[in-house]
C-alpha cells in the first residue's frame, strides 16, 4: 500500500473568522441563537461569466457575491480581481466589512465581492467586458438600499466607473451611490483614493500615542505598494515615522535613513506598479519584511502572511493591518504572548470604507465636500473607533483584535434584536 506522505489541508480563512467570533461571543455571554445567526452569511451569489477575450476565444470566469450581513444596512464591501479568489475568501471579507462597519459605526452591512482572474494578463477591453458582465448579471442583487461595492485589491475607480454605468443602464435611472470609489467627476469623494491608507497611519499614530512611543523617534517596513500601502507609508513618513523597508509581489527594497515614499510612489507610476529598480534604496528579498528590524509593521497585501511559523520573529512592537486578515488567530496568540500590539484589520483599515459611507451620503444629498472636510470627518470617525476599541480592551483586559471583535457583535446583535427574526 501506497505510504501517505503528506496532506495539505487547504487553509480556511473562514474558519479564523468563526473562531475570533466564538471567542468574543465566549467573552461577552452571547446568546448561543443570535451567535448562529451572525455566523452565516445572509445572501451567495456565484455567477458564471463568459468573455470573449482579444484573441477571439471565450474563457469562462467564475464571480462573487456575498453579502453576509444586512441587519445594520445594505451590504457594502469591495470587489477582488485575483487568481486566488474563492468563497471562502469572499466569505471572509464579507464578514470582516460587517464588523468594520459596526465599529465604525457607519449604517451599513457587510459584503464583498471578486472575480477568479489575472488582471496582470489582461486588456483594458478584457477587463471592461469582464466587469460589465459581472455588473450585469449582479444587477438585481446590488443597489444604494441593497448592496453597495468598491474597490479592493485589482479594482480602482475605472472599475467602479462601469459598475455604475452598467448598472445606471439596466436600470434606467442615475444612481451613482450603487458604487463607491469611484471618480471624483462621476460623483466620487474627494480623498476616498488616500482613505485607507490614511487611515491606517492614523490608527497607527493613537497606538503609538497609547504606548509612550514618539512616531519621530520610530521606524517602519511596509509589505505592498498597492494604493493601501504606499499610502500608509507616505502618511506614516508625514507623521515623522522613518520607512525603512518596503515590499511588493516583485521585490524588497531597504534604506537605513528612510526612503523617500513620495519619490517611490511617483516612480512605480512610470514602472508598471512595482518598486524593483529604485535607485533610492538597496533591493533585499521581499521574504525579509515581516520580520524586518522595525517598531512598526504595516501588512498591507494579502490575507494569512503572518503565521506561526514567522509571529516569533516579527522584531516590531505595533502591526497596524492594512490588509484584511494579515494574521492567523495562531500568530495572533503568539505577538499577544510576546507583547505585540496588533491593530486589527477591522479598525486599522477601515478608513476607506468610511470615506465610501461619505461618499454614498453626499452622492444621496446632490452635495460634494472639500478635501479638508472629508479628512477631517475620517480623523474624527478613526480616533472615536479607536478609544471604543481600546476601552473595550481594558474593560475585558483582551487584546485589541477580540476587543474588535466584541465591539461589532454587541452592535450587530443589538440591532438584530430589536428588529427581530422576521419568519
Ligand atoms: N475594500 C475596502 C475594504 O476592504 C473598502 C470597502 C468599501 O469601501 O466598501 O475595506
């Protein structure tokens, strides 16, 4: 008989999430009926889409949409382009922007979408077929009281633009809150580009600021150069925190005395997107940022980076997660043991999703604020989430993440009680 070598067991990042949930439903006593409900998701679409590609052939893409909770308001998420996409990825993030948004505090549920593709190998007129498809076939699930996208990793605002439109055309109307993200002419919100990563710096500044550390007196590594990280990382640079290291899928780069994030973002504009070959730093192995000498760390690429395997030797003392689920809840344990303070996702990022919510008001209101208002407002929504975390974290002595965690299901719960099981 054949001698079982080995088995991988896929990763399910859906079952982090239920076991985070079942930690802060443990902690606060919850309710074993509503805590079932919270677990599943509300509404999965899957749709087949069909594309004629440049060369003549079809390929058949598989999409996404999963709304997994509407109790607070209609779902809101980001759509995926990725090769890596599935359900129970989809699932993962719809569930995380529930609990963004309840810690926010802004009316919305969570959803998210995605498409198993490449962007990288594919045409703009590909890429429009493929989006427009998909808008199409998802034209009766989505809606400003239904279901509101934008962007996420491979999706900006031209994308949200031909959601909208396509969307605007099935339906014979002009209803540019379906969409956030979009751009600032087709009624988008000014500073919702910087959002995320703006945010990101300033959730990092008040855990700094709760520590004693002075961000002058602070280093940085940086993992993605998407428009979450390179954000981060110029914001970060802004506040006096010196970068130091910084990744991409394609490489690493390193410079003691900081690099210059500002030079960078306007060189991988004219380099396809990827930071190899800048002159202003030394290249190193993208494998080295997570553990890079630093005090503090911004994920901000993919999910699960952060594992048992490399949490002991992560040498920073704040992780601010840019990226939805950077760390598994066993690494999570572990920076916990050794006296990490980790920025849960569900609040360290959700400075974009609260620009969407502004932008979704004003696009309803026919009335568009300045720049200065809208960063303001995002400072104002950031600082508050992050105090109602923080003393949720001294009330249950727990870590910021379970705090996160027990902020949002007692919100979440609070509502779907009062409105009721509807049978
Ligand atoms: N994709 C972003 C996120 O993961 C933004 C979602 C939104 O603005 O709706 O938070």
């Amino acid at each position: 008989m054949a001698k079982l070598k080995s088995i991988t067991i896929p990763v399910s990042t859906y079952e982090y999430v239920l076991r985070y949930l079942d930690k802060a439903a443990a902690k606060i006593k919850l309710d074993e009926n509503l805590l079932r409900i919270i677990k599943d998701p509300r509404k999965i679409t899957i749709v087949k889409l069909p594309i004629q590609m440049d060369d003549g052939s079809f390929q058949v893409f598989t999409g996404y949409r999963v709304q997994h909770s509407t109790v607070r308001g209609p779902g809101k998420g980001g759509i995926r382009y990725h090769p890596n996409v599935n359900l129970d990825e989809v699932k993962s993030l719809a569930a995380w922007m529930t609990w963004k948004c309840a810690i926010m505090g802004i009316p919305f549920g969570g959803a998210k979408g995605g498409i198993t593709c490449d962007p990288k190998k594919m045409s703009m007129n590909e890429l429009e077929r493929l989006t427009r498809r998909y808008a199409a076939d998802l034209a009766d699930v989505l809606g400003p009281e239904k279901d509101v996208p934008a962007p996420d990793v491979n999706t900006n605002a031209q994308t949200m633009a031909w959601i909208m439109d396509t969307y605007c055309m099935h339906r014979g109307e002009y209803s540019p809150s379906v969409v956030t993200g979009k751009p600032v002419v087709l009624g988008g919100s000014r500073g919702r580009h910087d959002a995320t990563g703006n945010g990101v710096a300033i959730a990092v500044r008040e855990a700094a600021k709760a520590l004693g550390m002075k961000l002058n007196e602070c280093t940085a590594a940086v993992q993605g150069f998407g428009n979450v990280g390179s954000i981060a990382a110029r914001s970060l640079m802004e506040k006096g925190v010196k970068v130091v290291a910084i990744s991409d899928v394609n490489g690493g780069l390193e410079n003691k005395k900081g690099i210059d994030v500002n030079a960078l973002i306007k060189y991988t504009a004219g380099n396809k997107g990827s930071i190899s070959g800048f002159s202003g730093a030394k290249e190193i192995s993208k494998n080295r940022i997570l553990t890079f000498k630093c005090d503090i760390l911004i994920p901000a690429a993919l999910e699960n980076v952060i594992t048992e395997k490399n949490a002991a030797k992560v040498k920073a003392k704040i992780i601010g997660e840019g990226a939805n689920g950077p760390t598994t809840p066993d690494a999570d344990a572990i920076l916990r043991k050794n006296g990490v303070t980790v920025i849960p996702d569900i609040l360290c990022n959700a400075g974009g999703v609260t620009v969407s919510y502004f932008e979704w008001v004003q696009d309803r209101l026919g009335y568009f604020w300045s720049e200065e208002d809208v960063n303001n407002r995002l400072e104002e929504h950031l600082v508050r989430a992050f105090n109602d975390v923080f003393a949720v974290s001294r009330e249950f002595k727990c870590s910021l993440r379970l705090a996160a965690y027990i902020l949002a299901v007692k919100r979440v719960t609070e509502v779907l009680l009062l409105r009721g099981v509807y049978a």
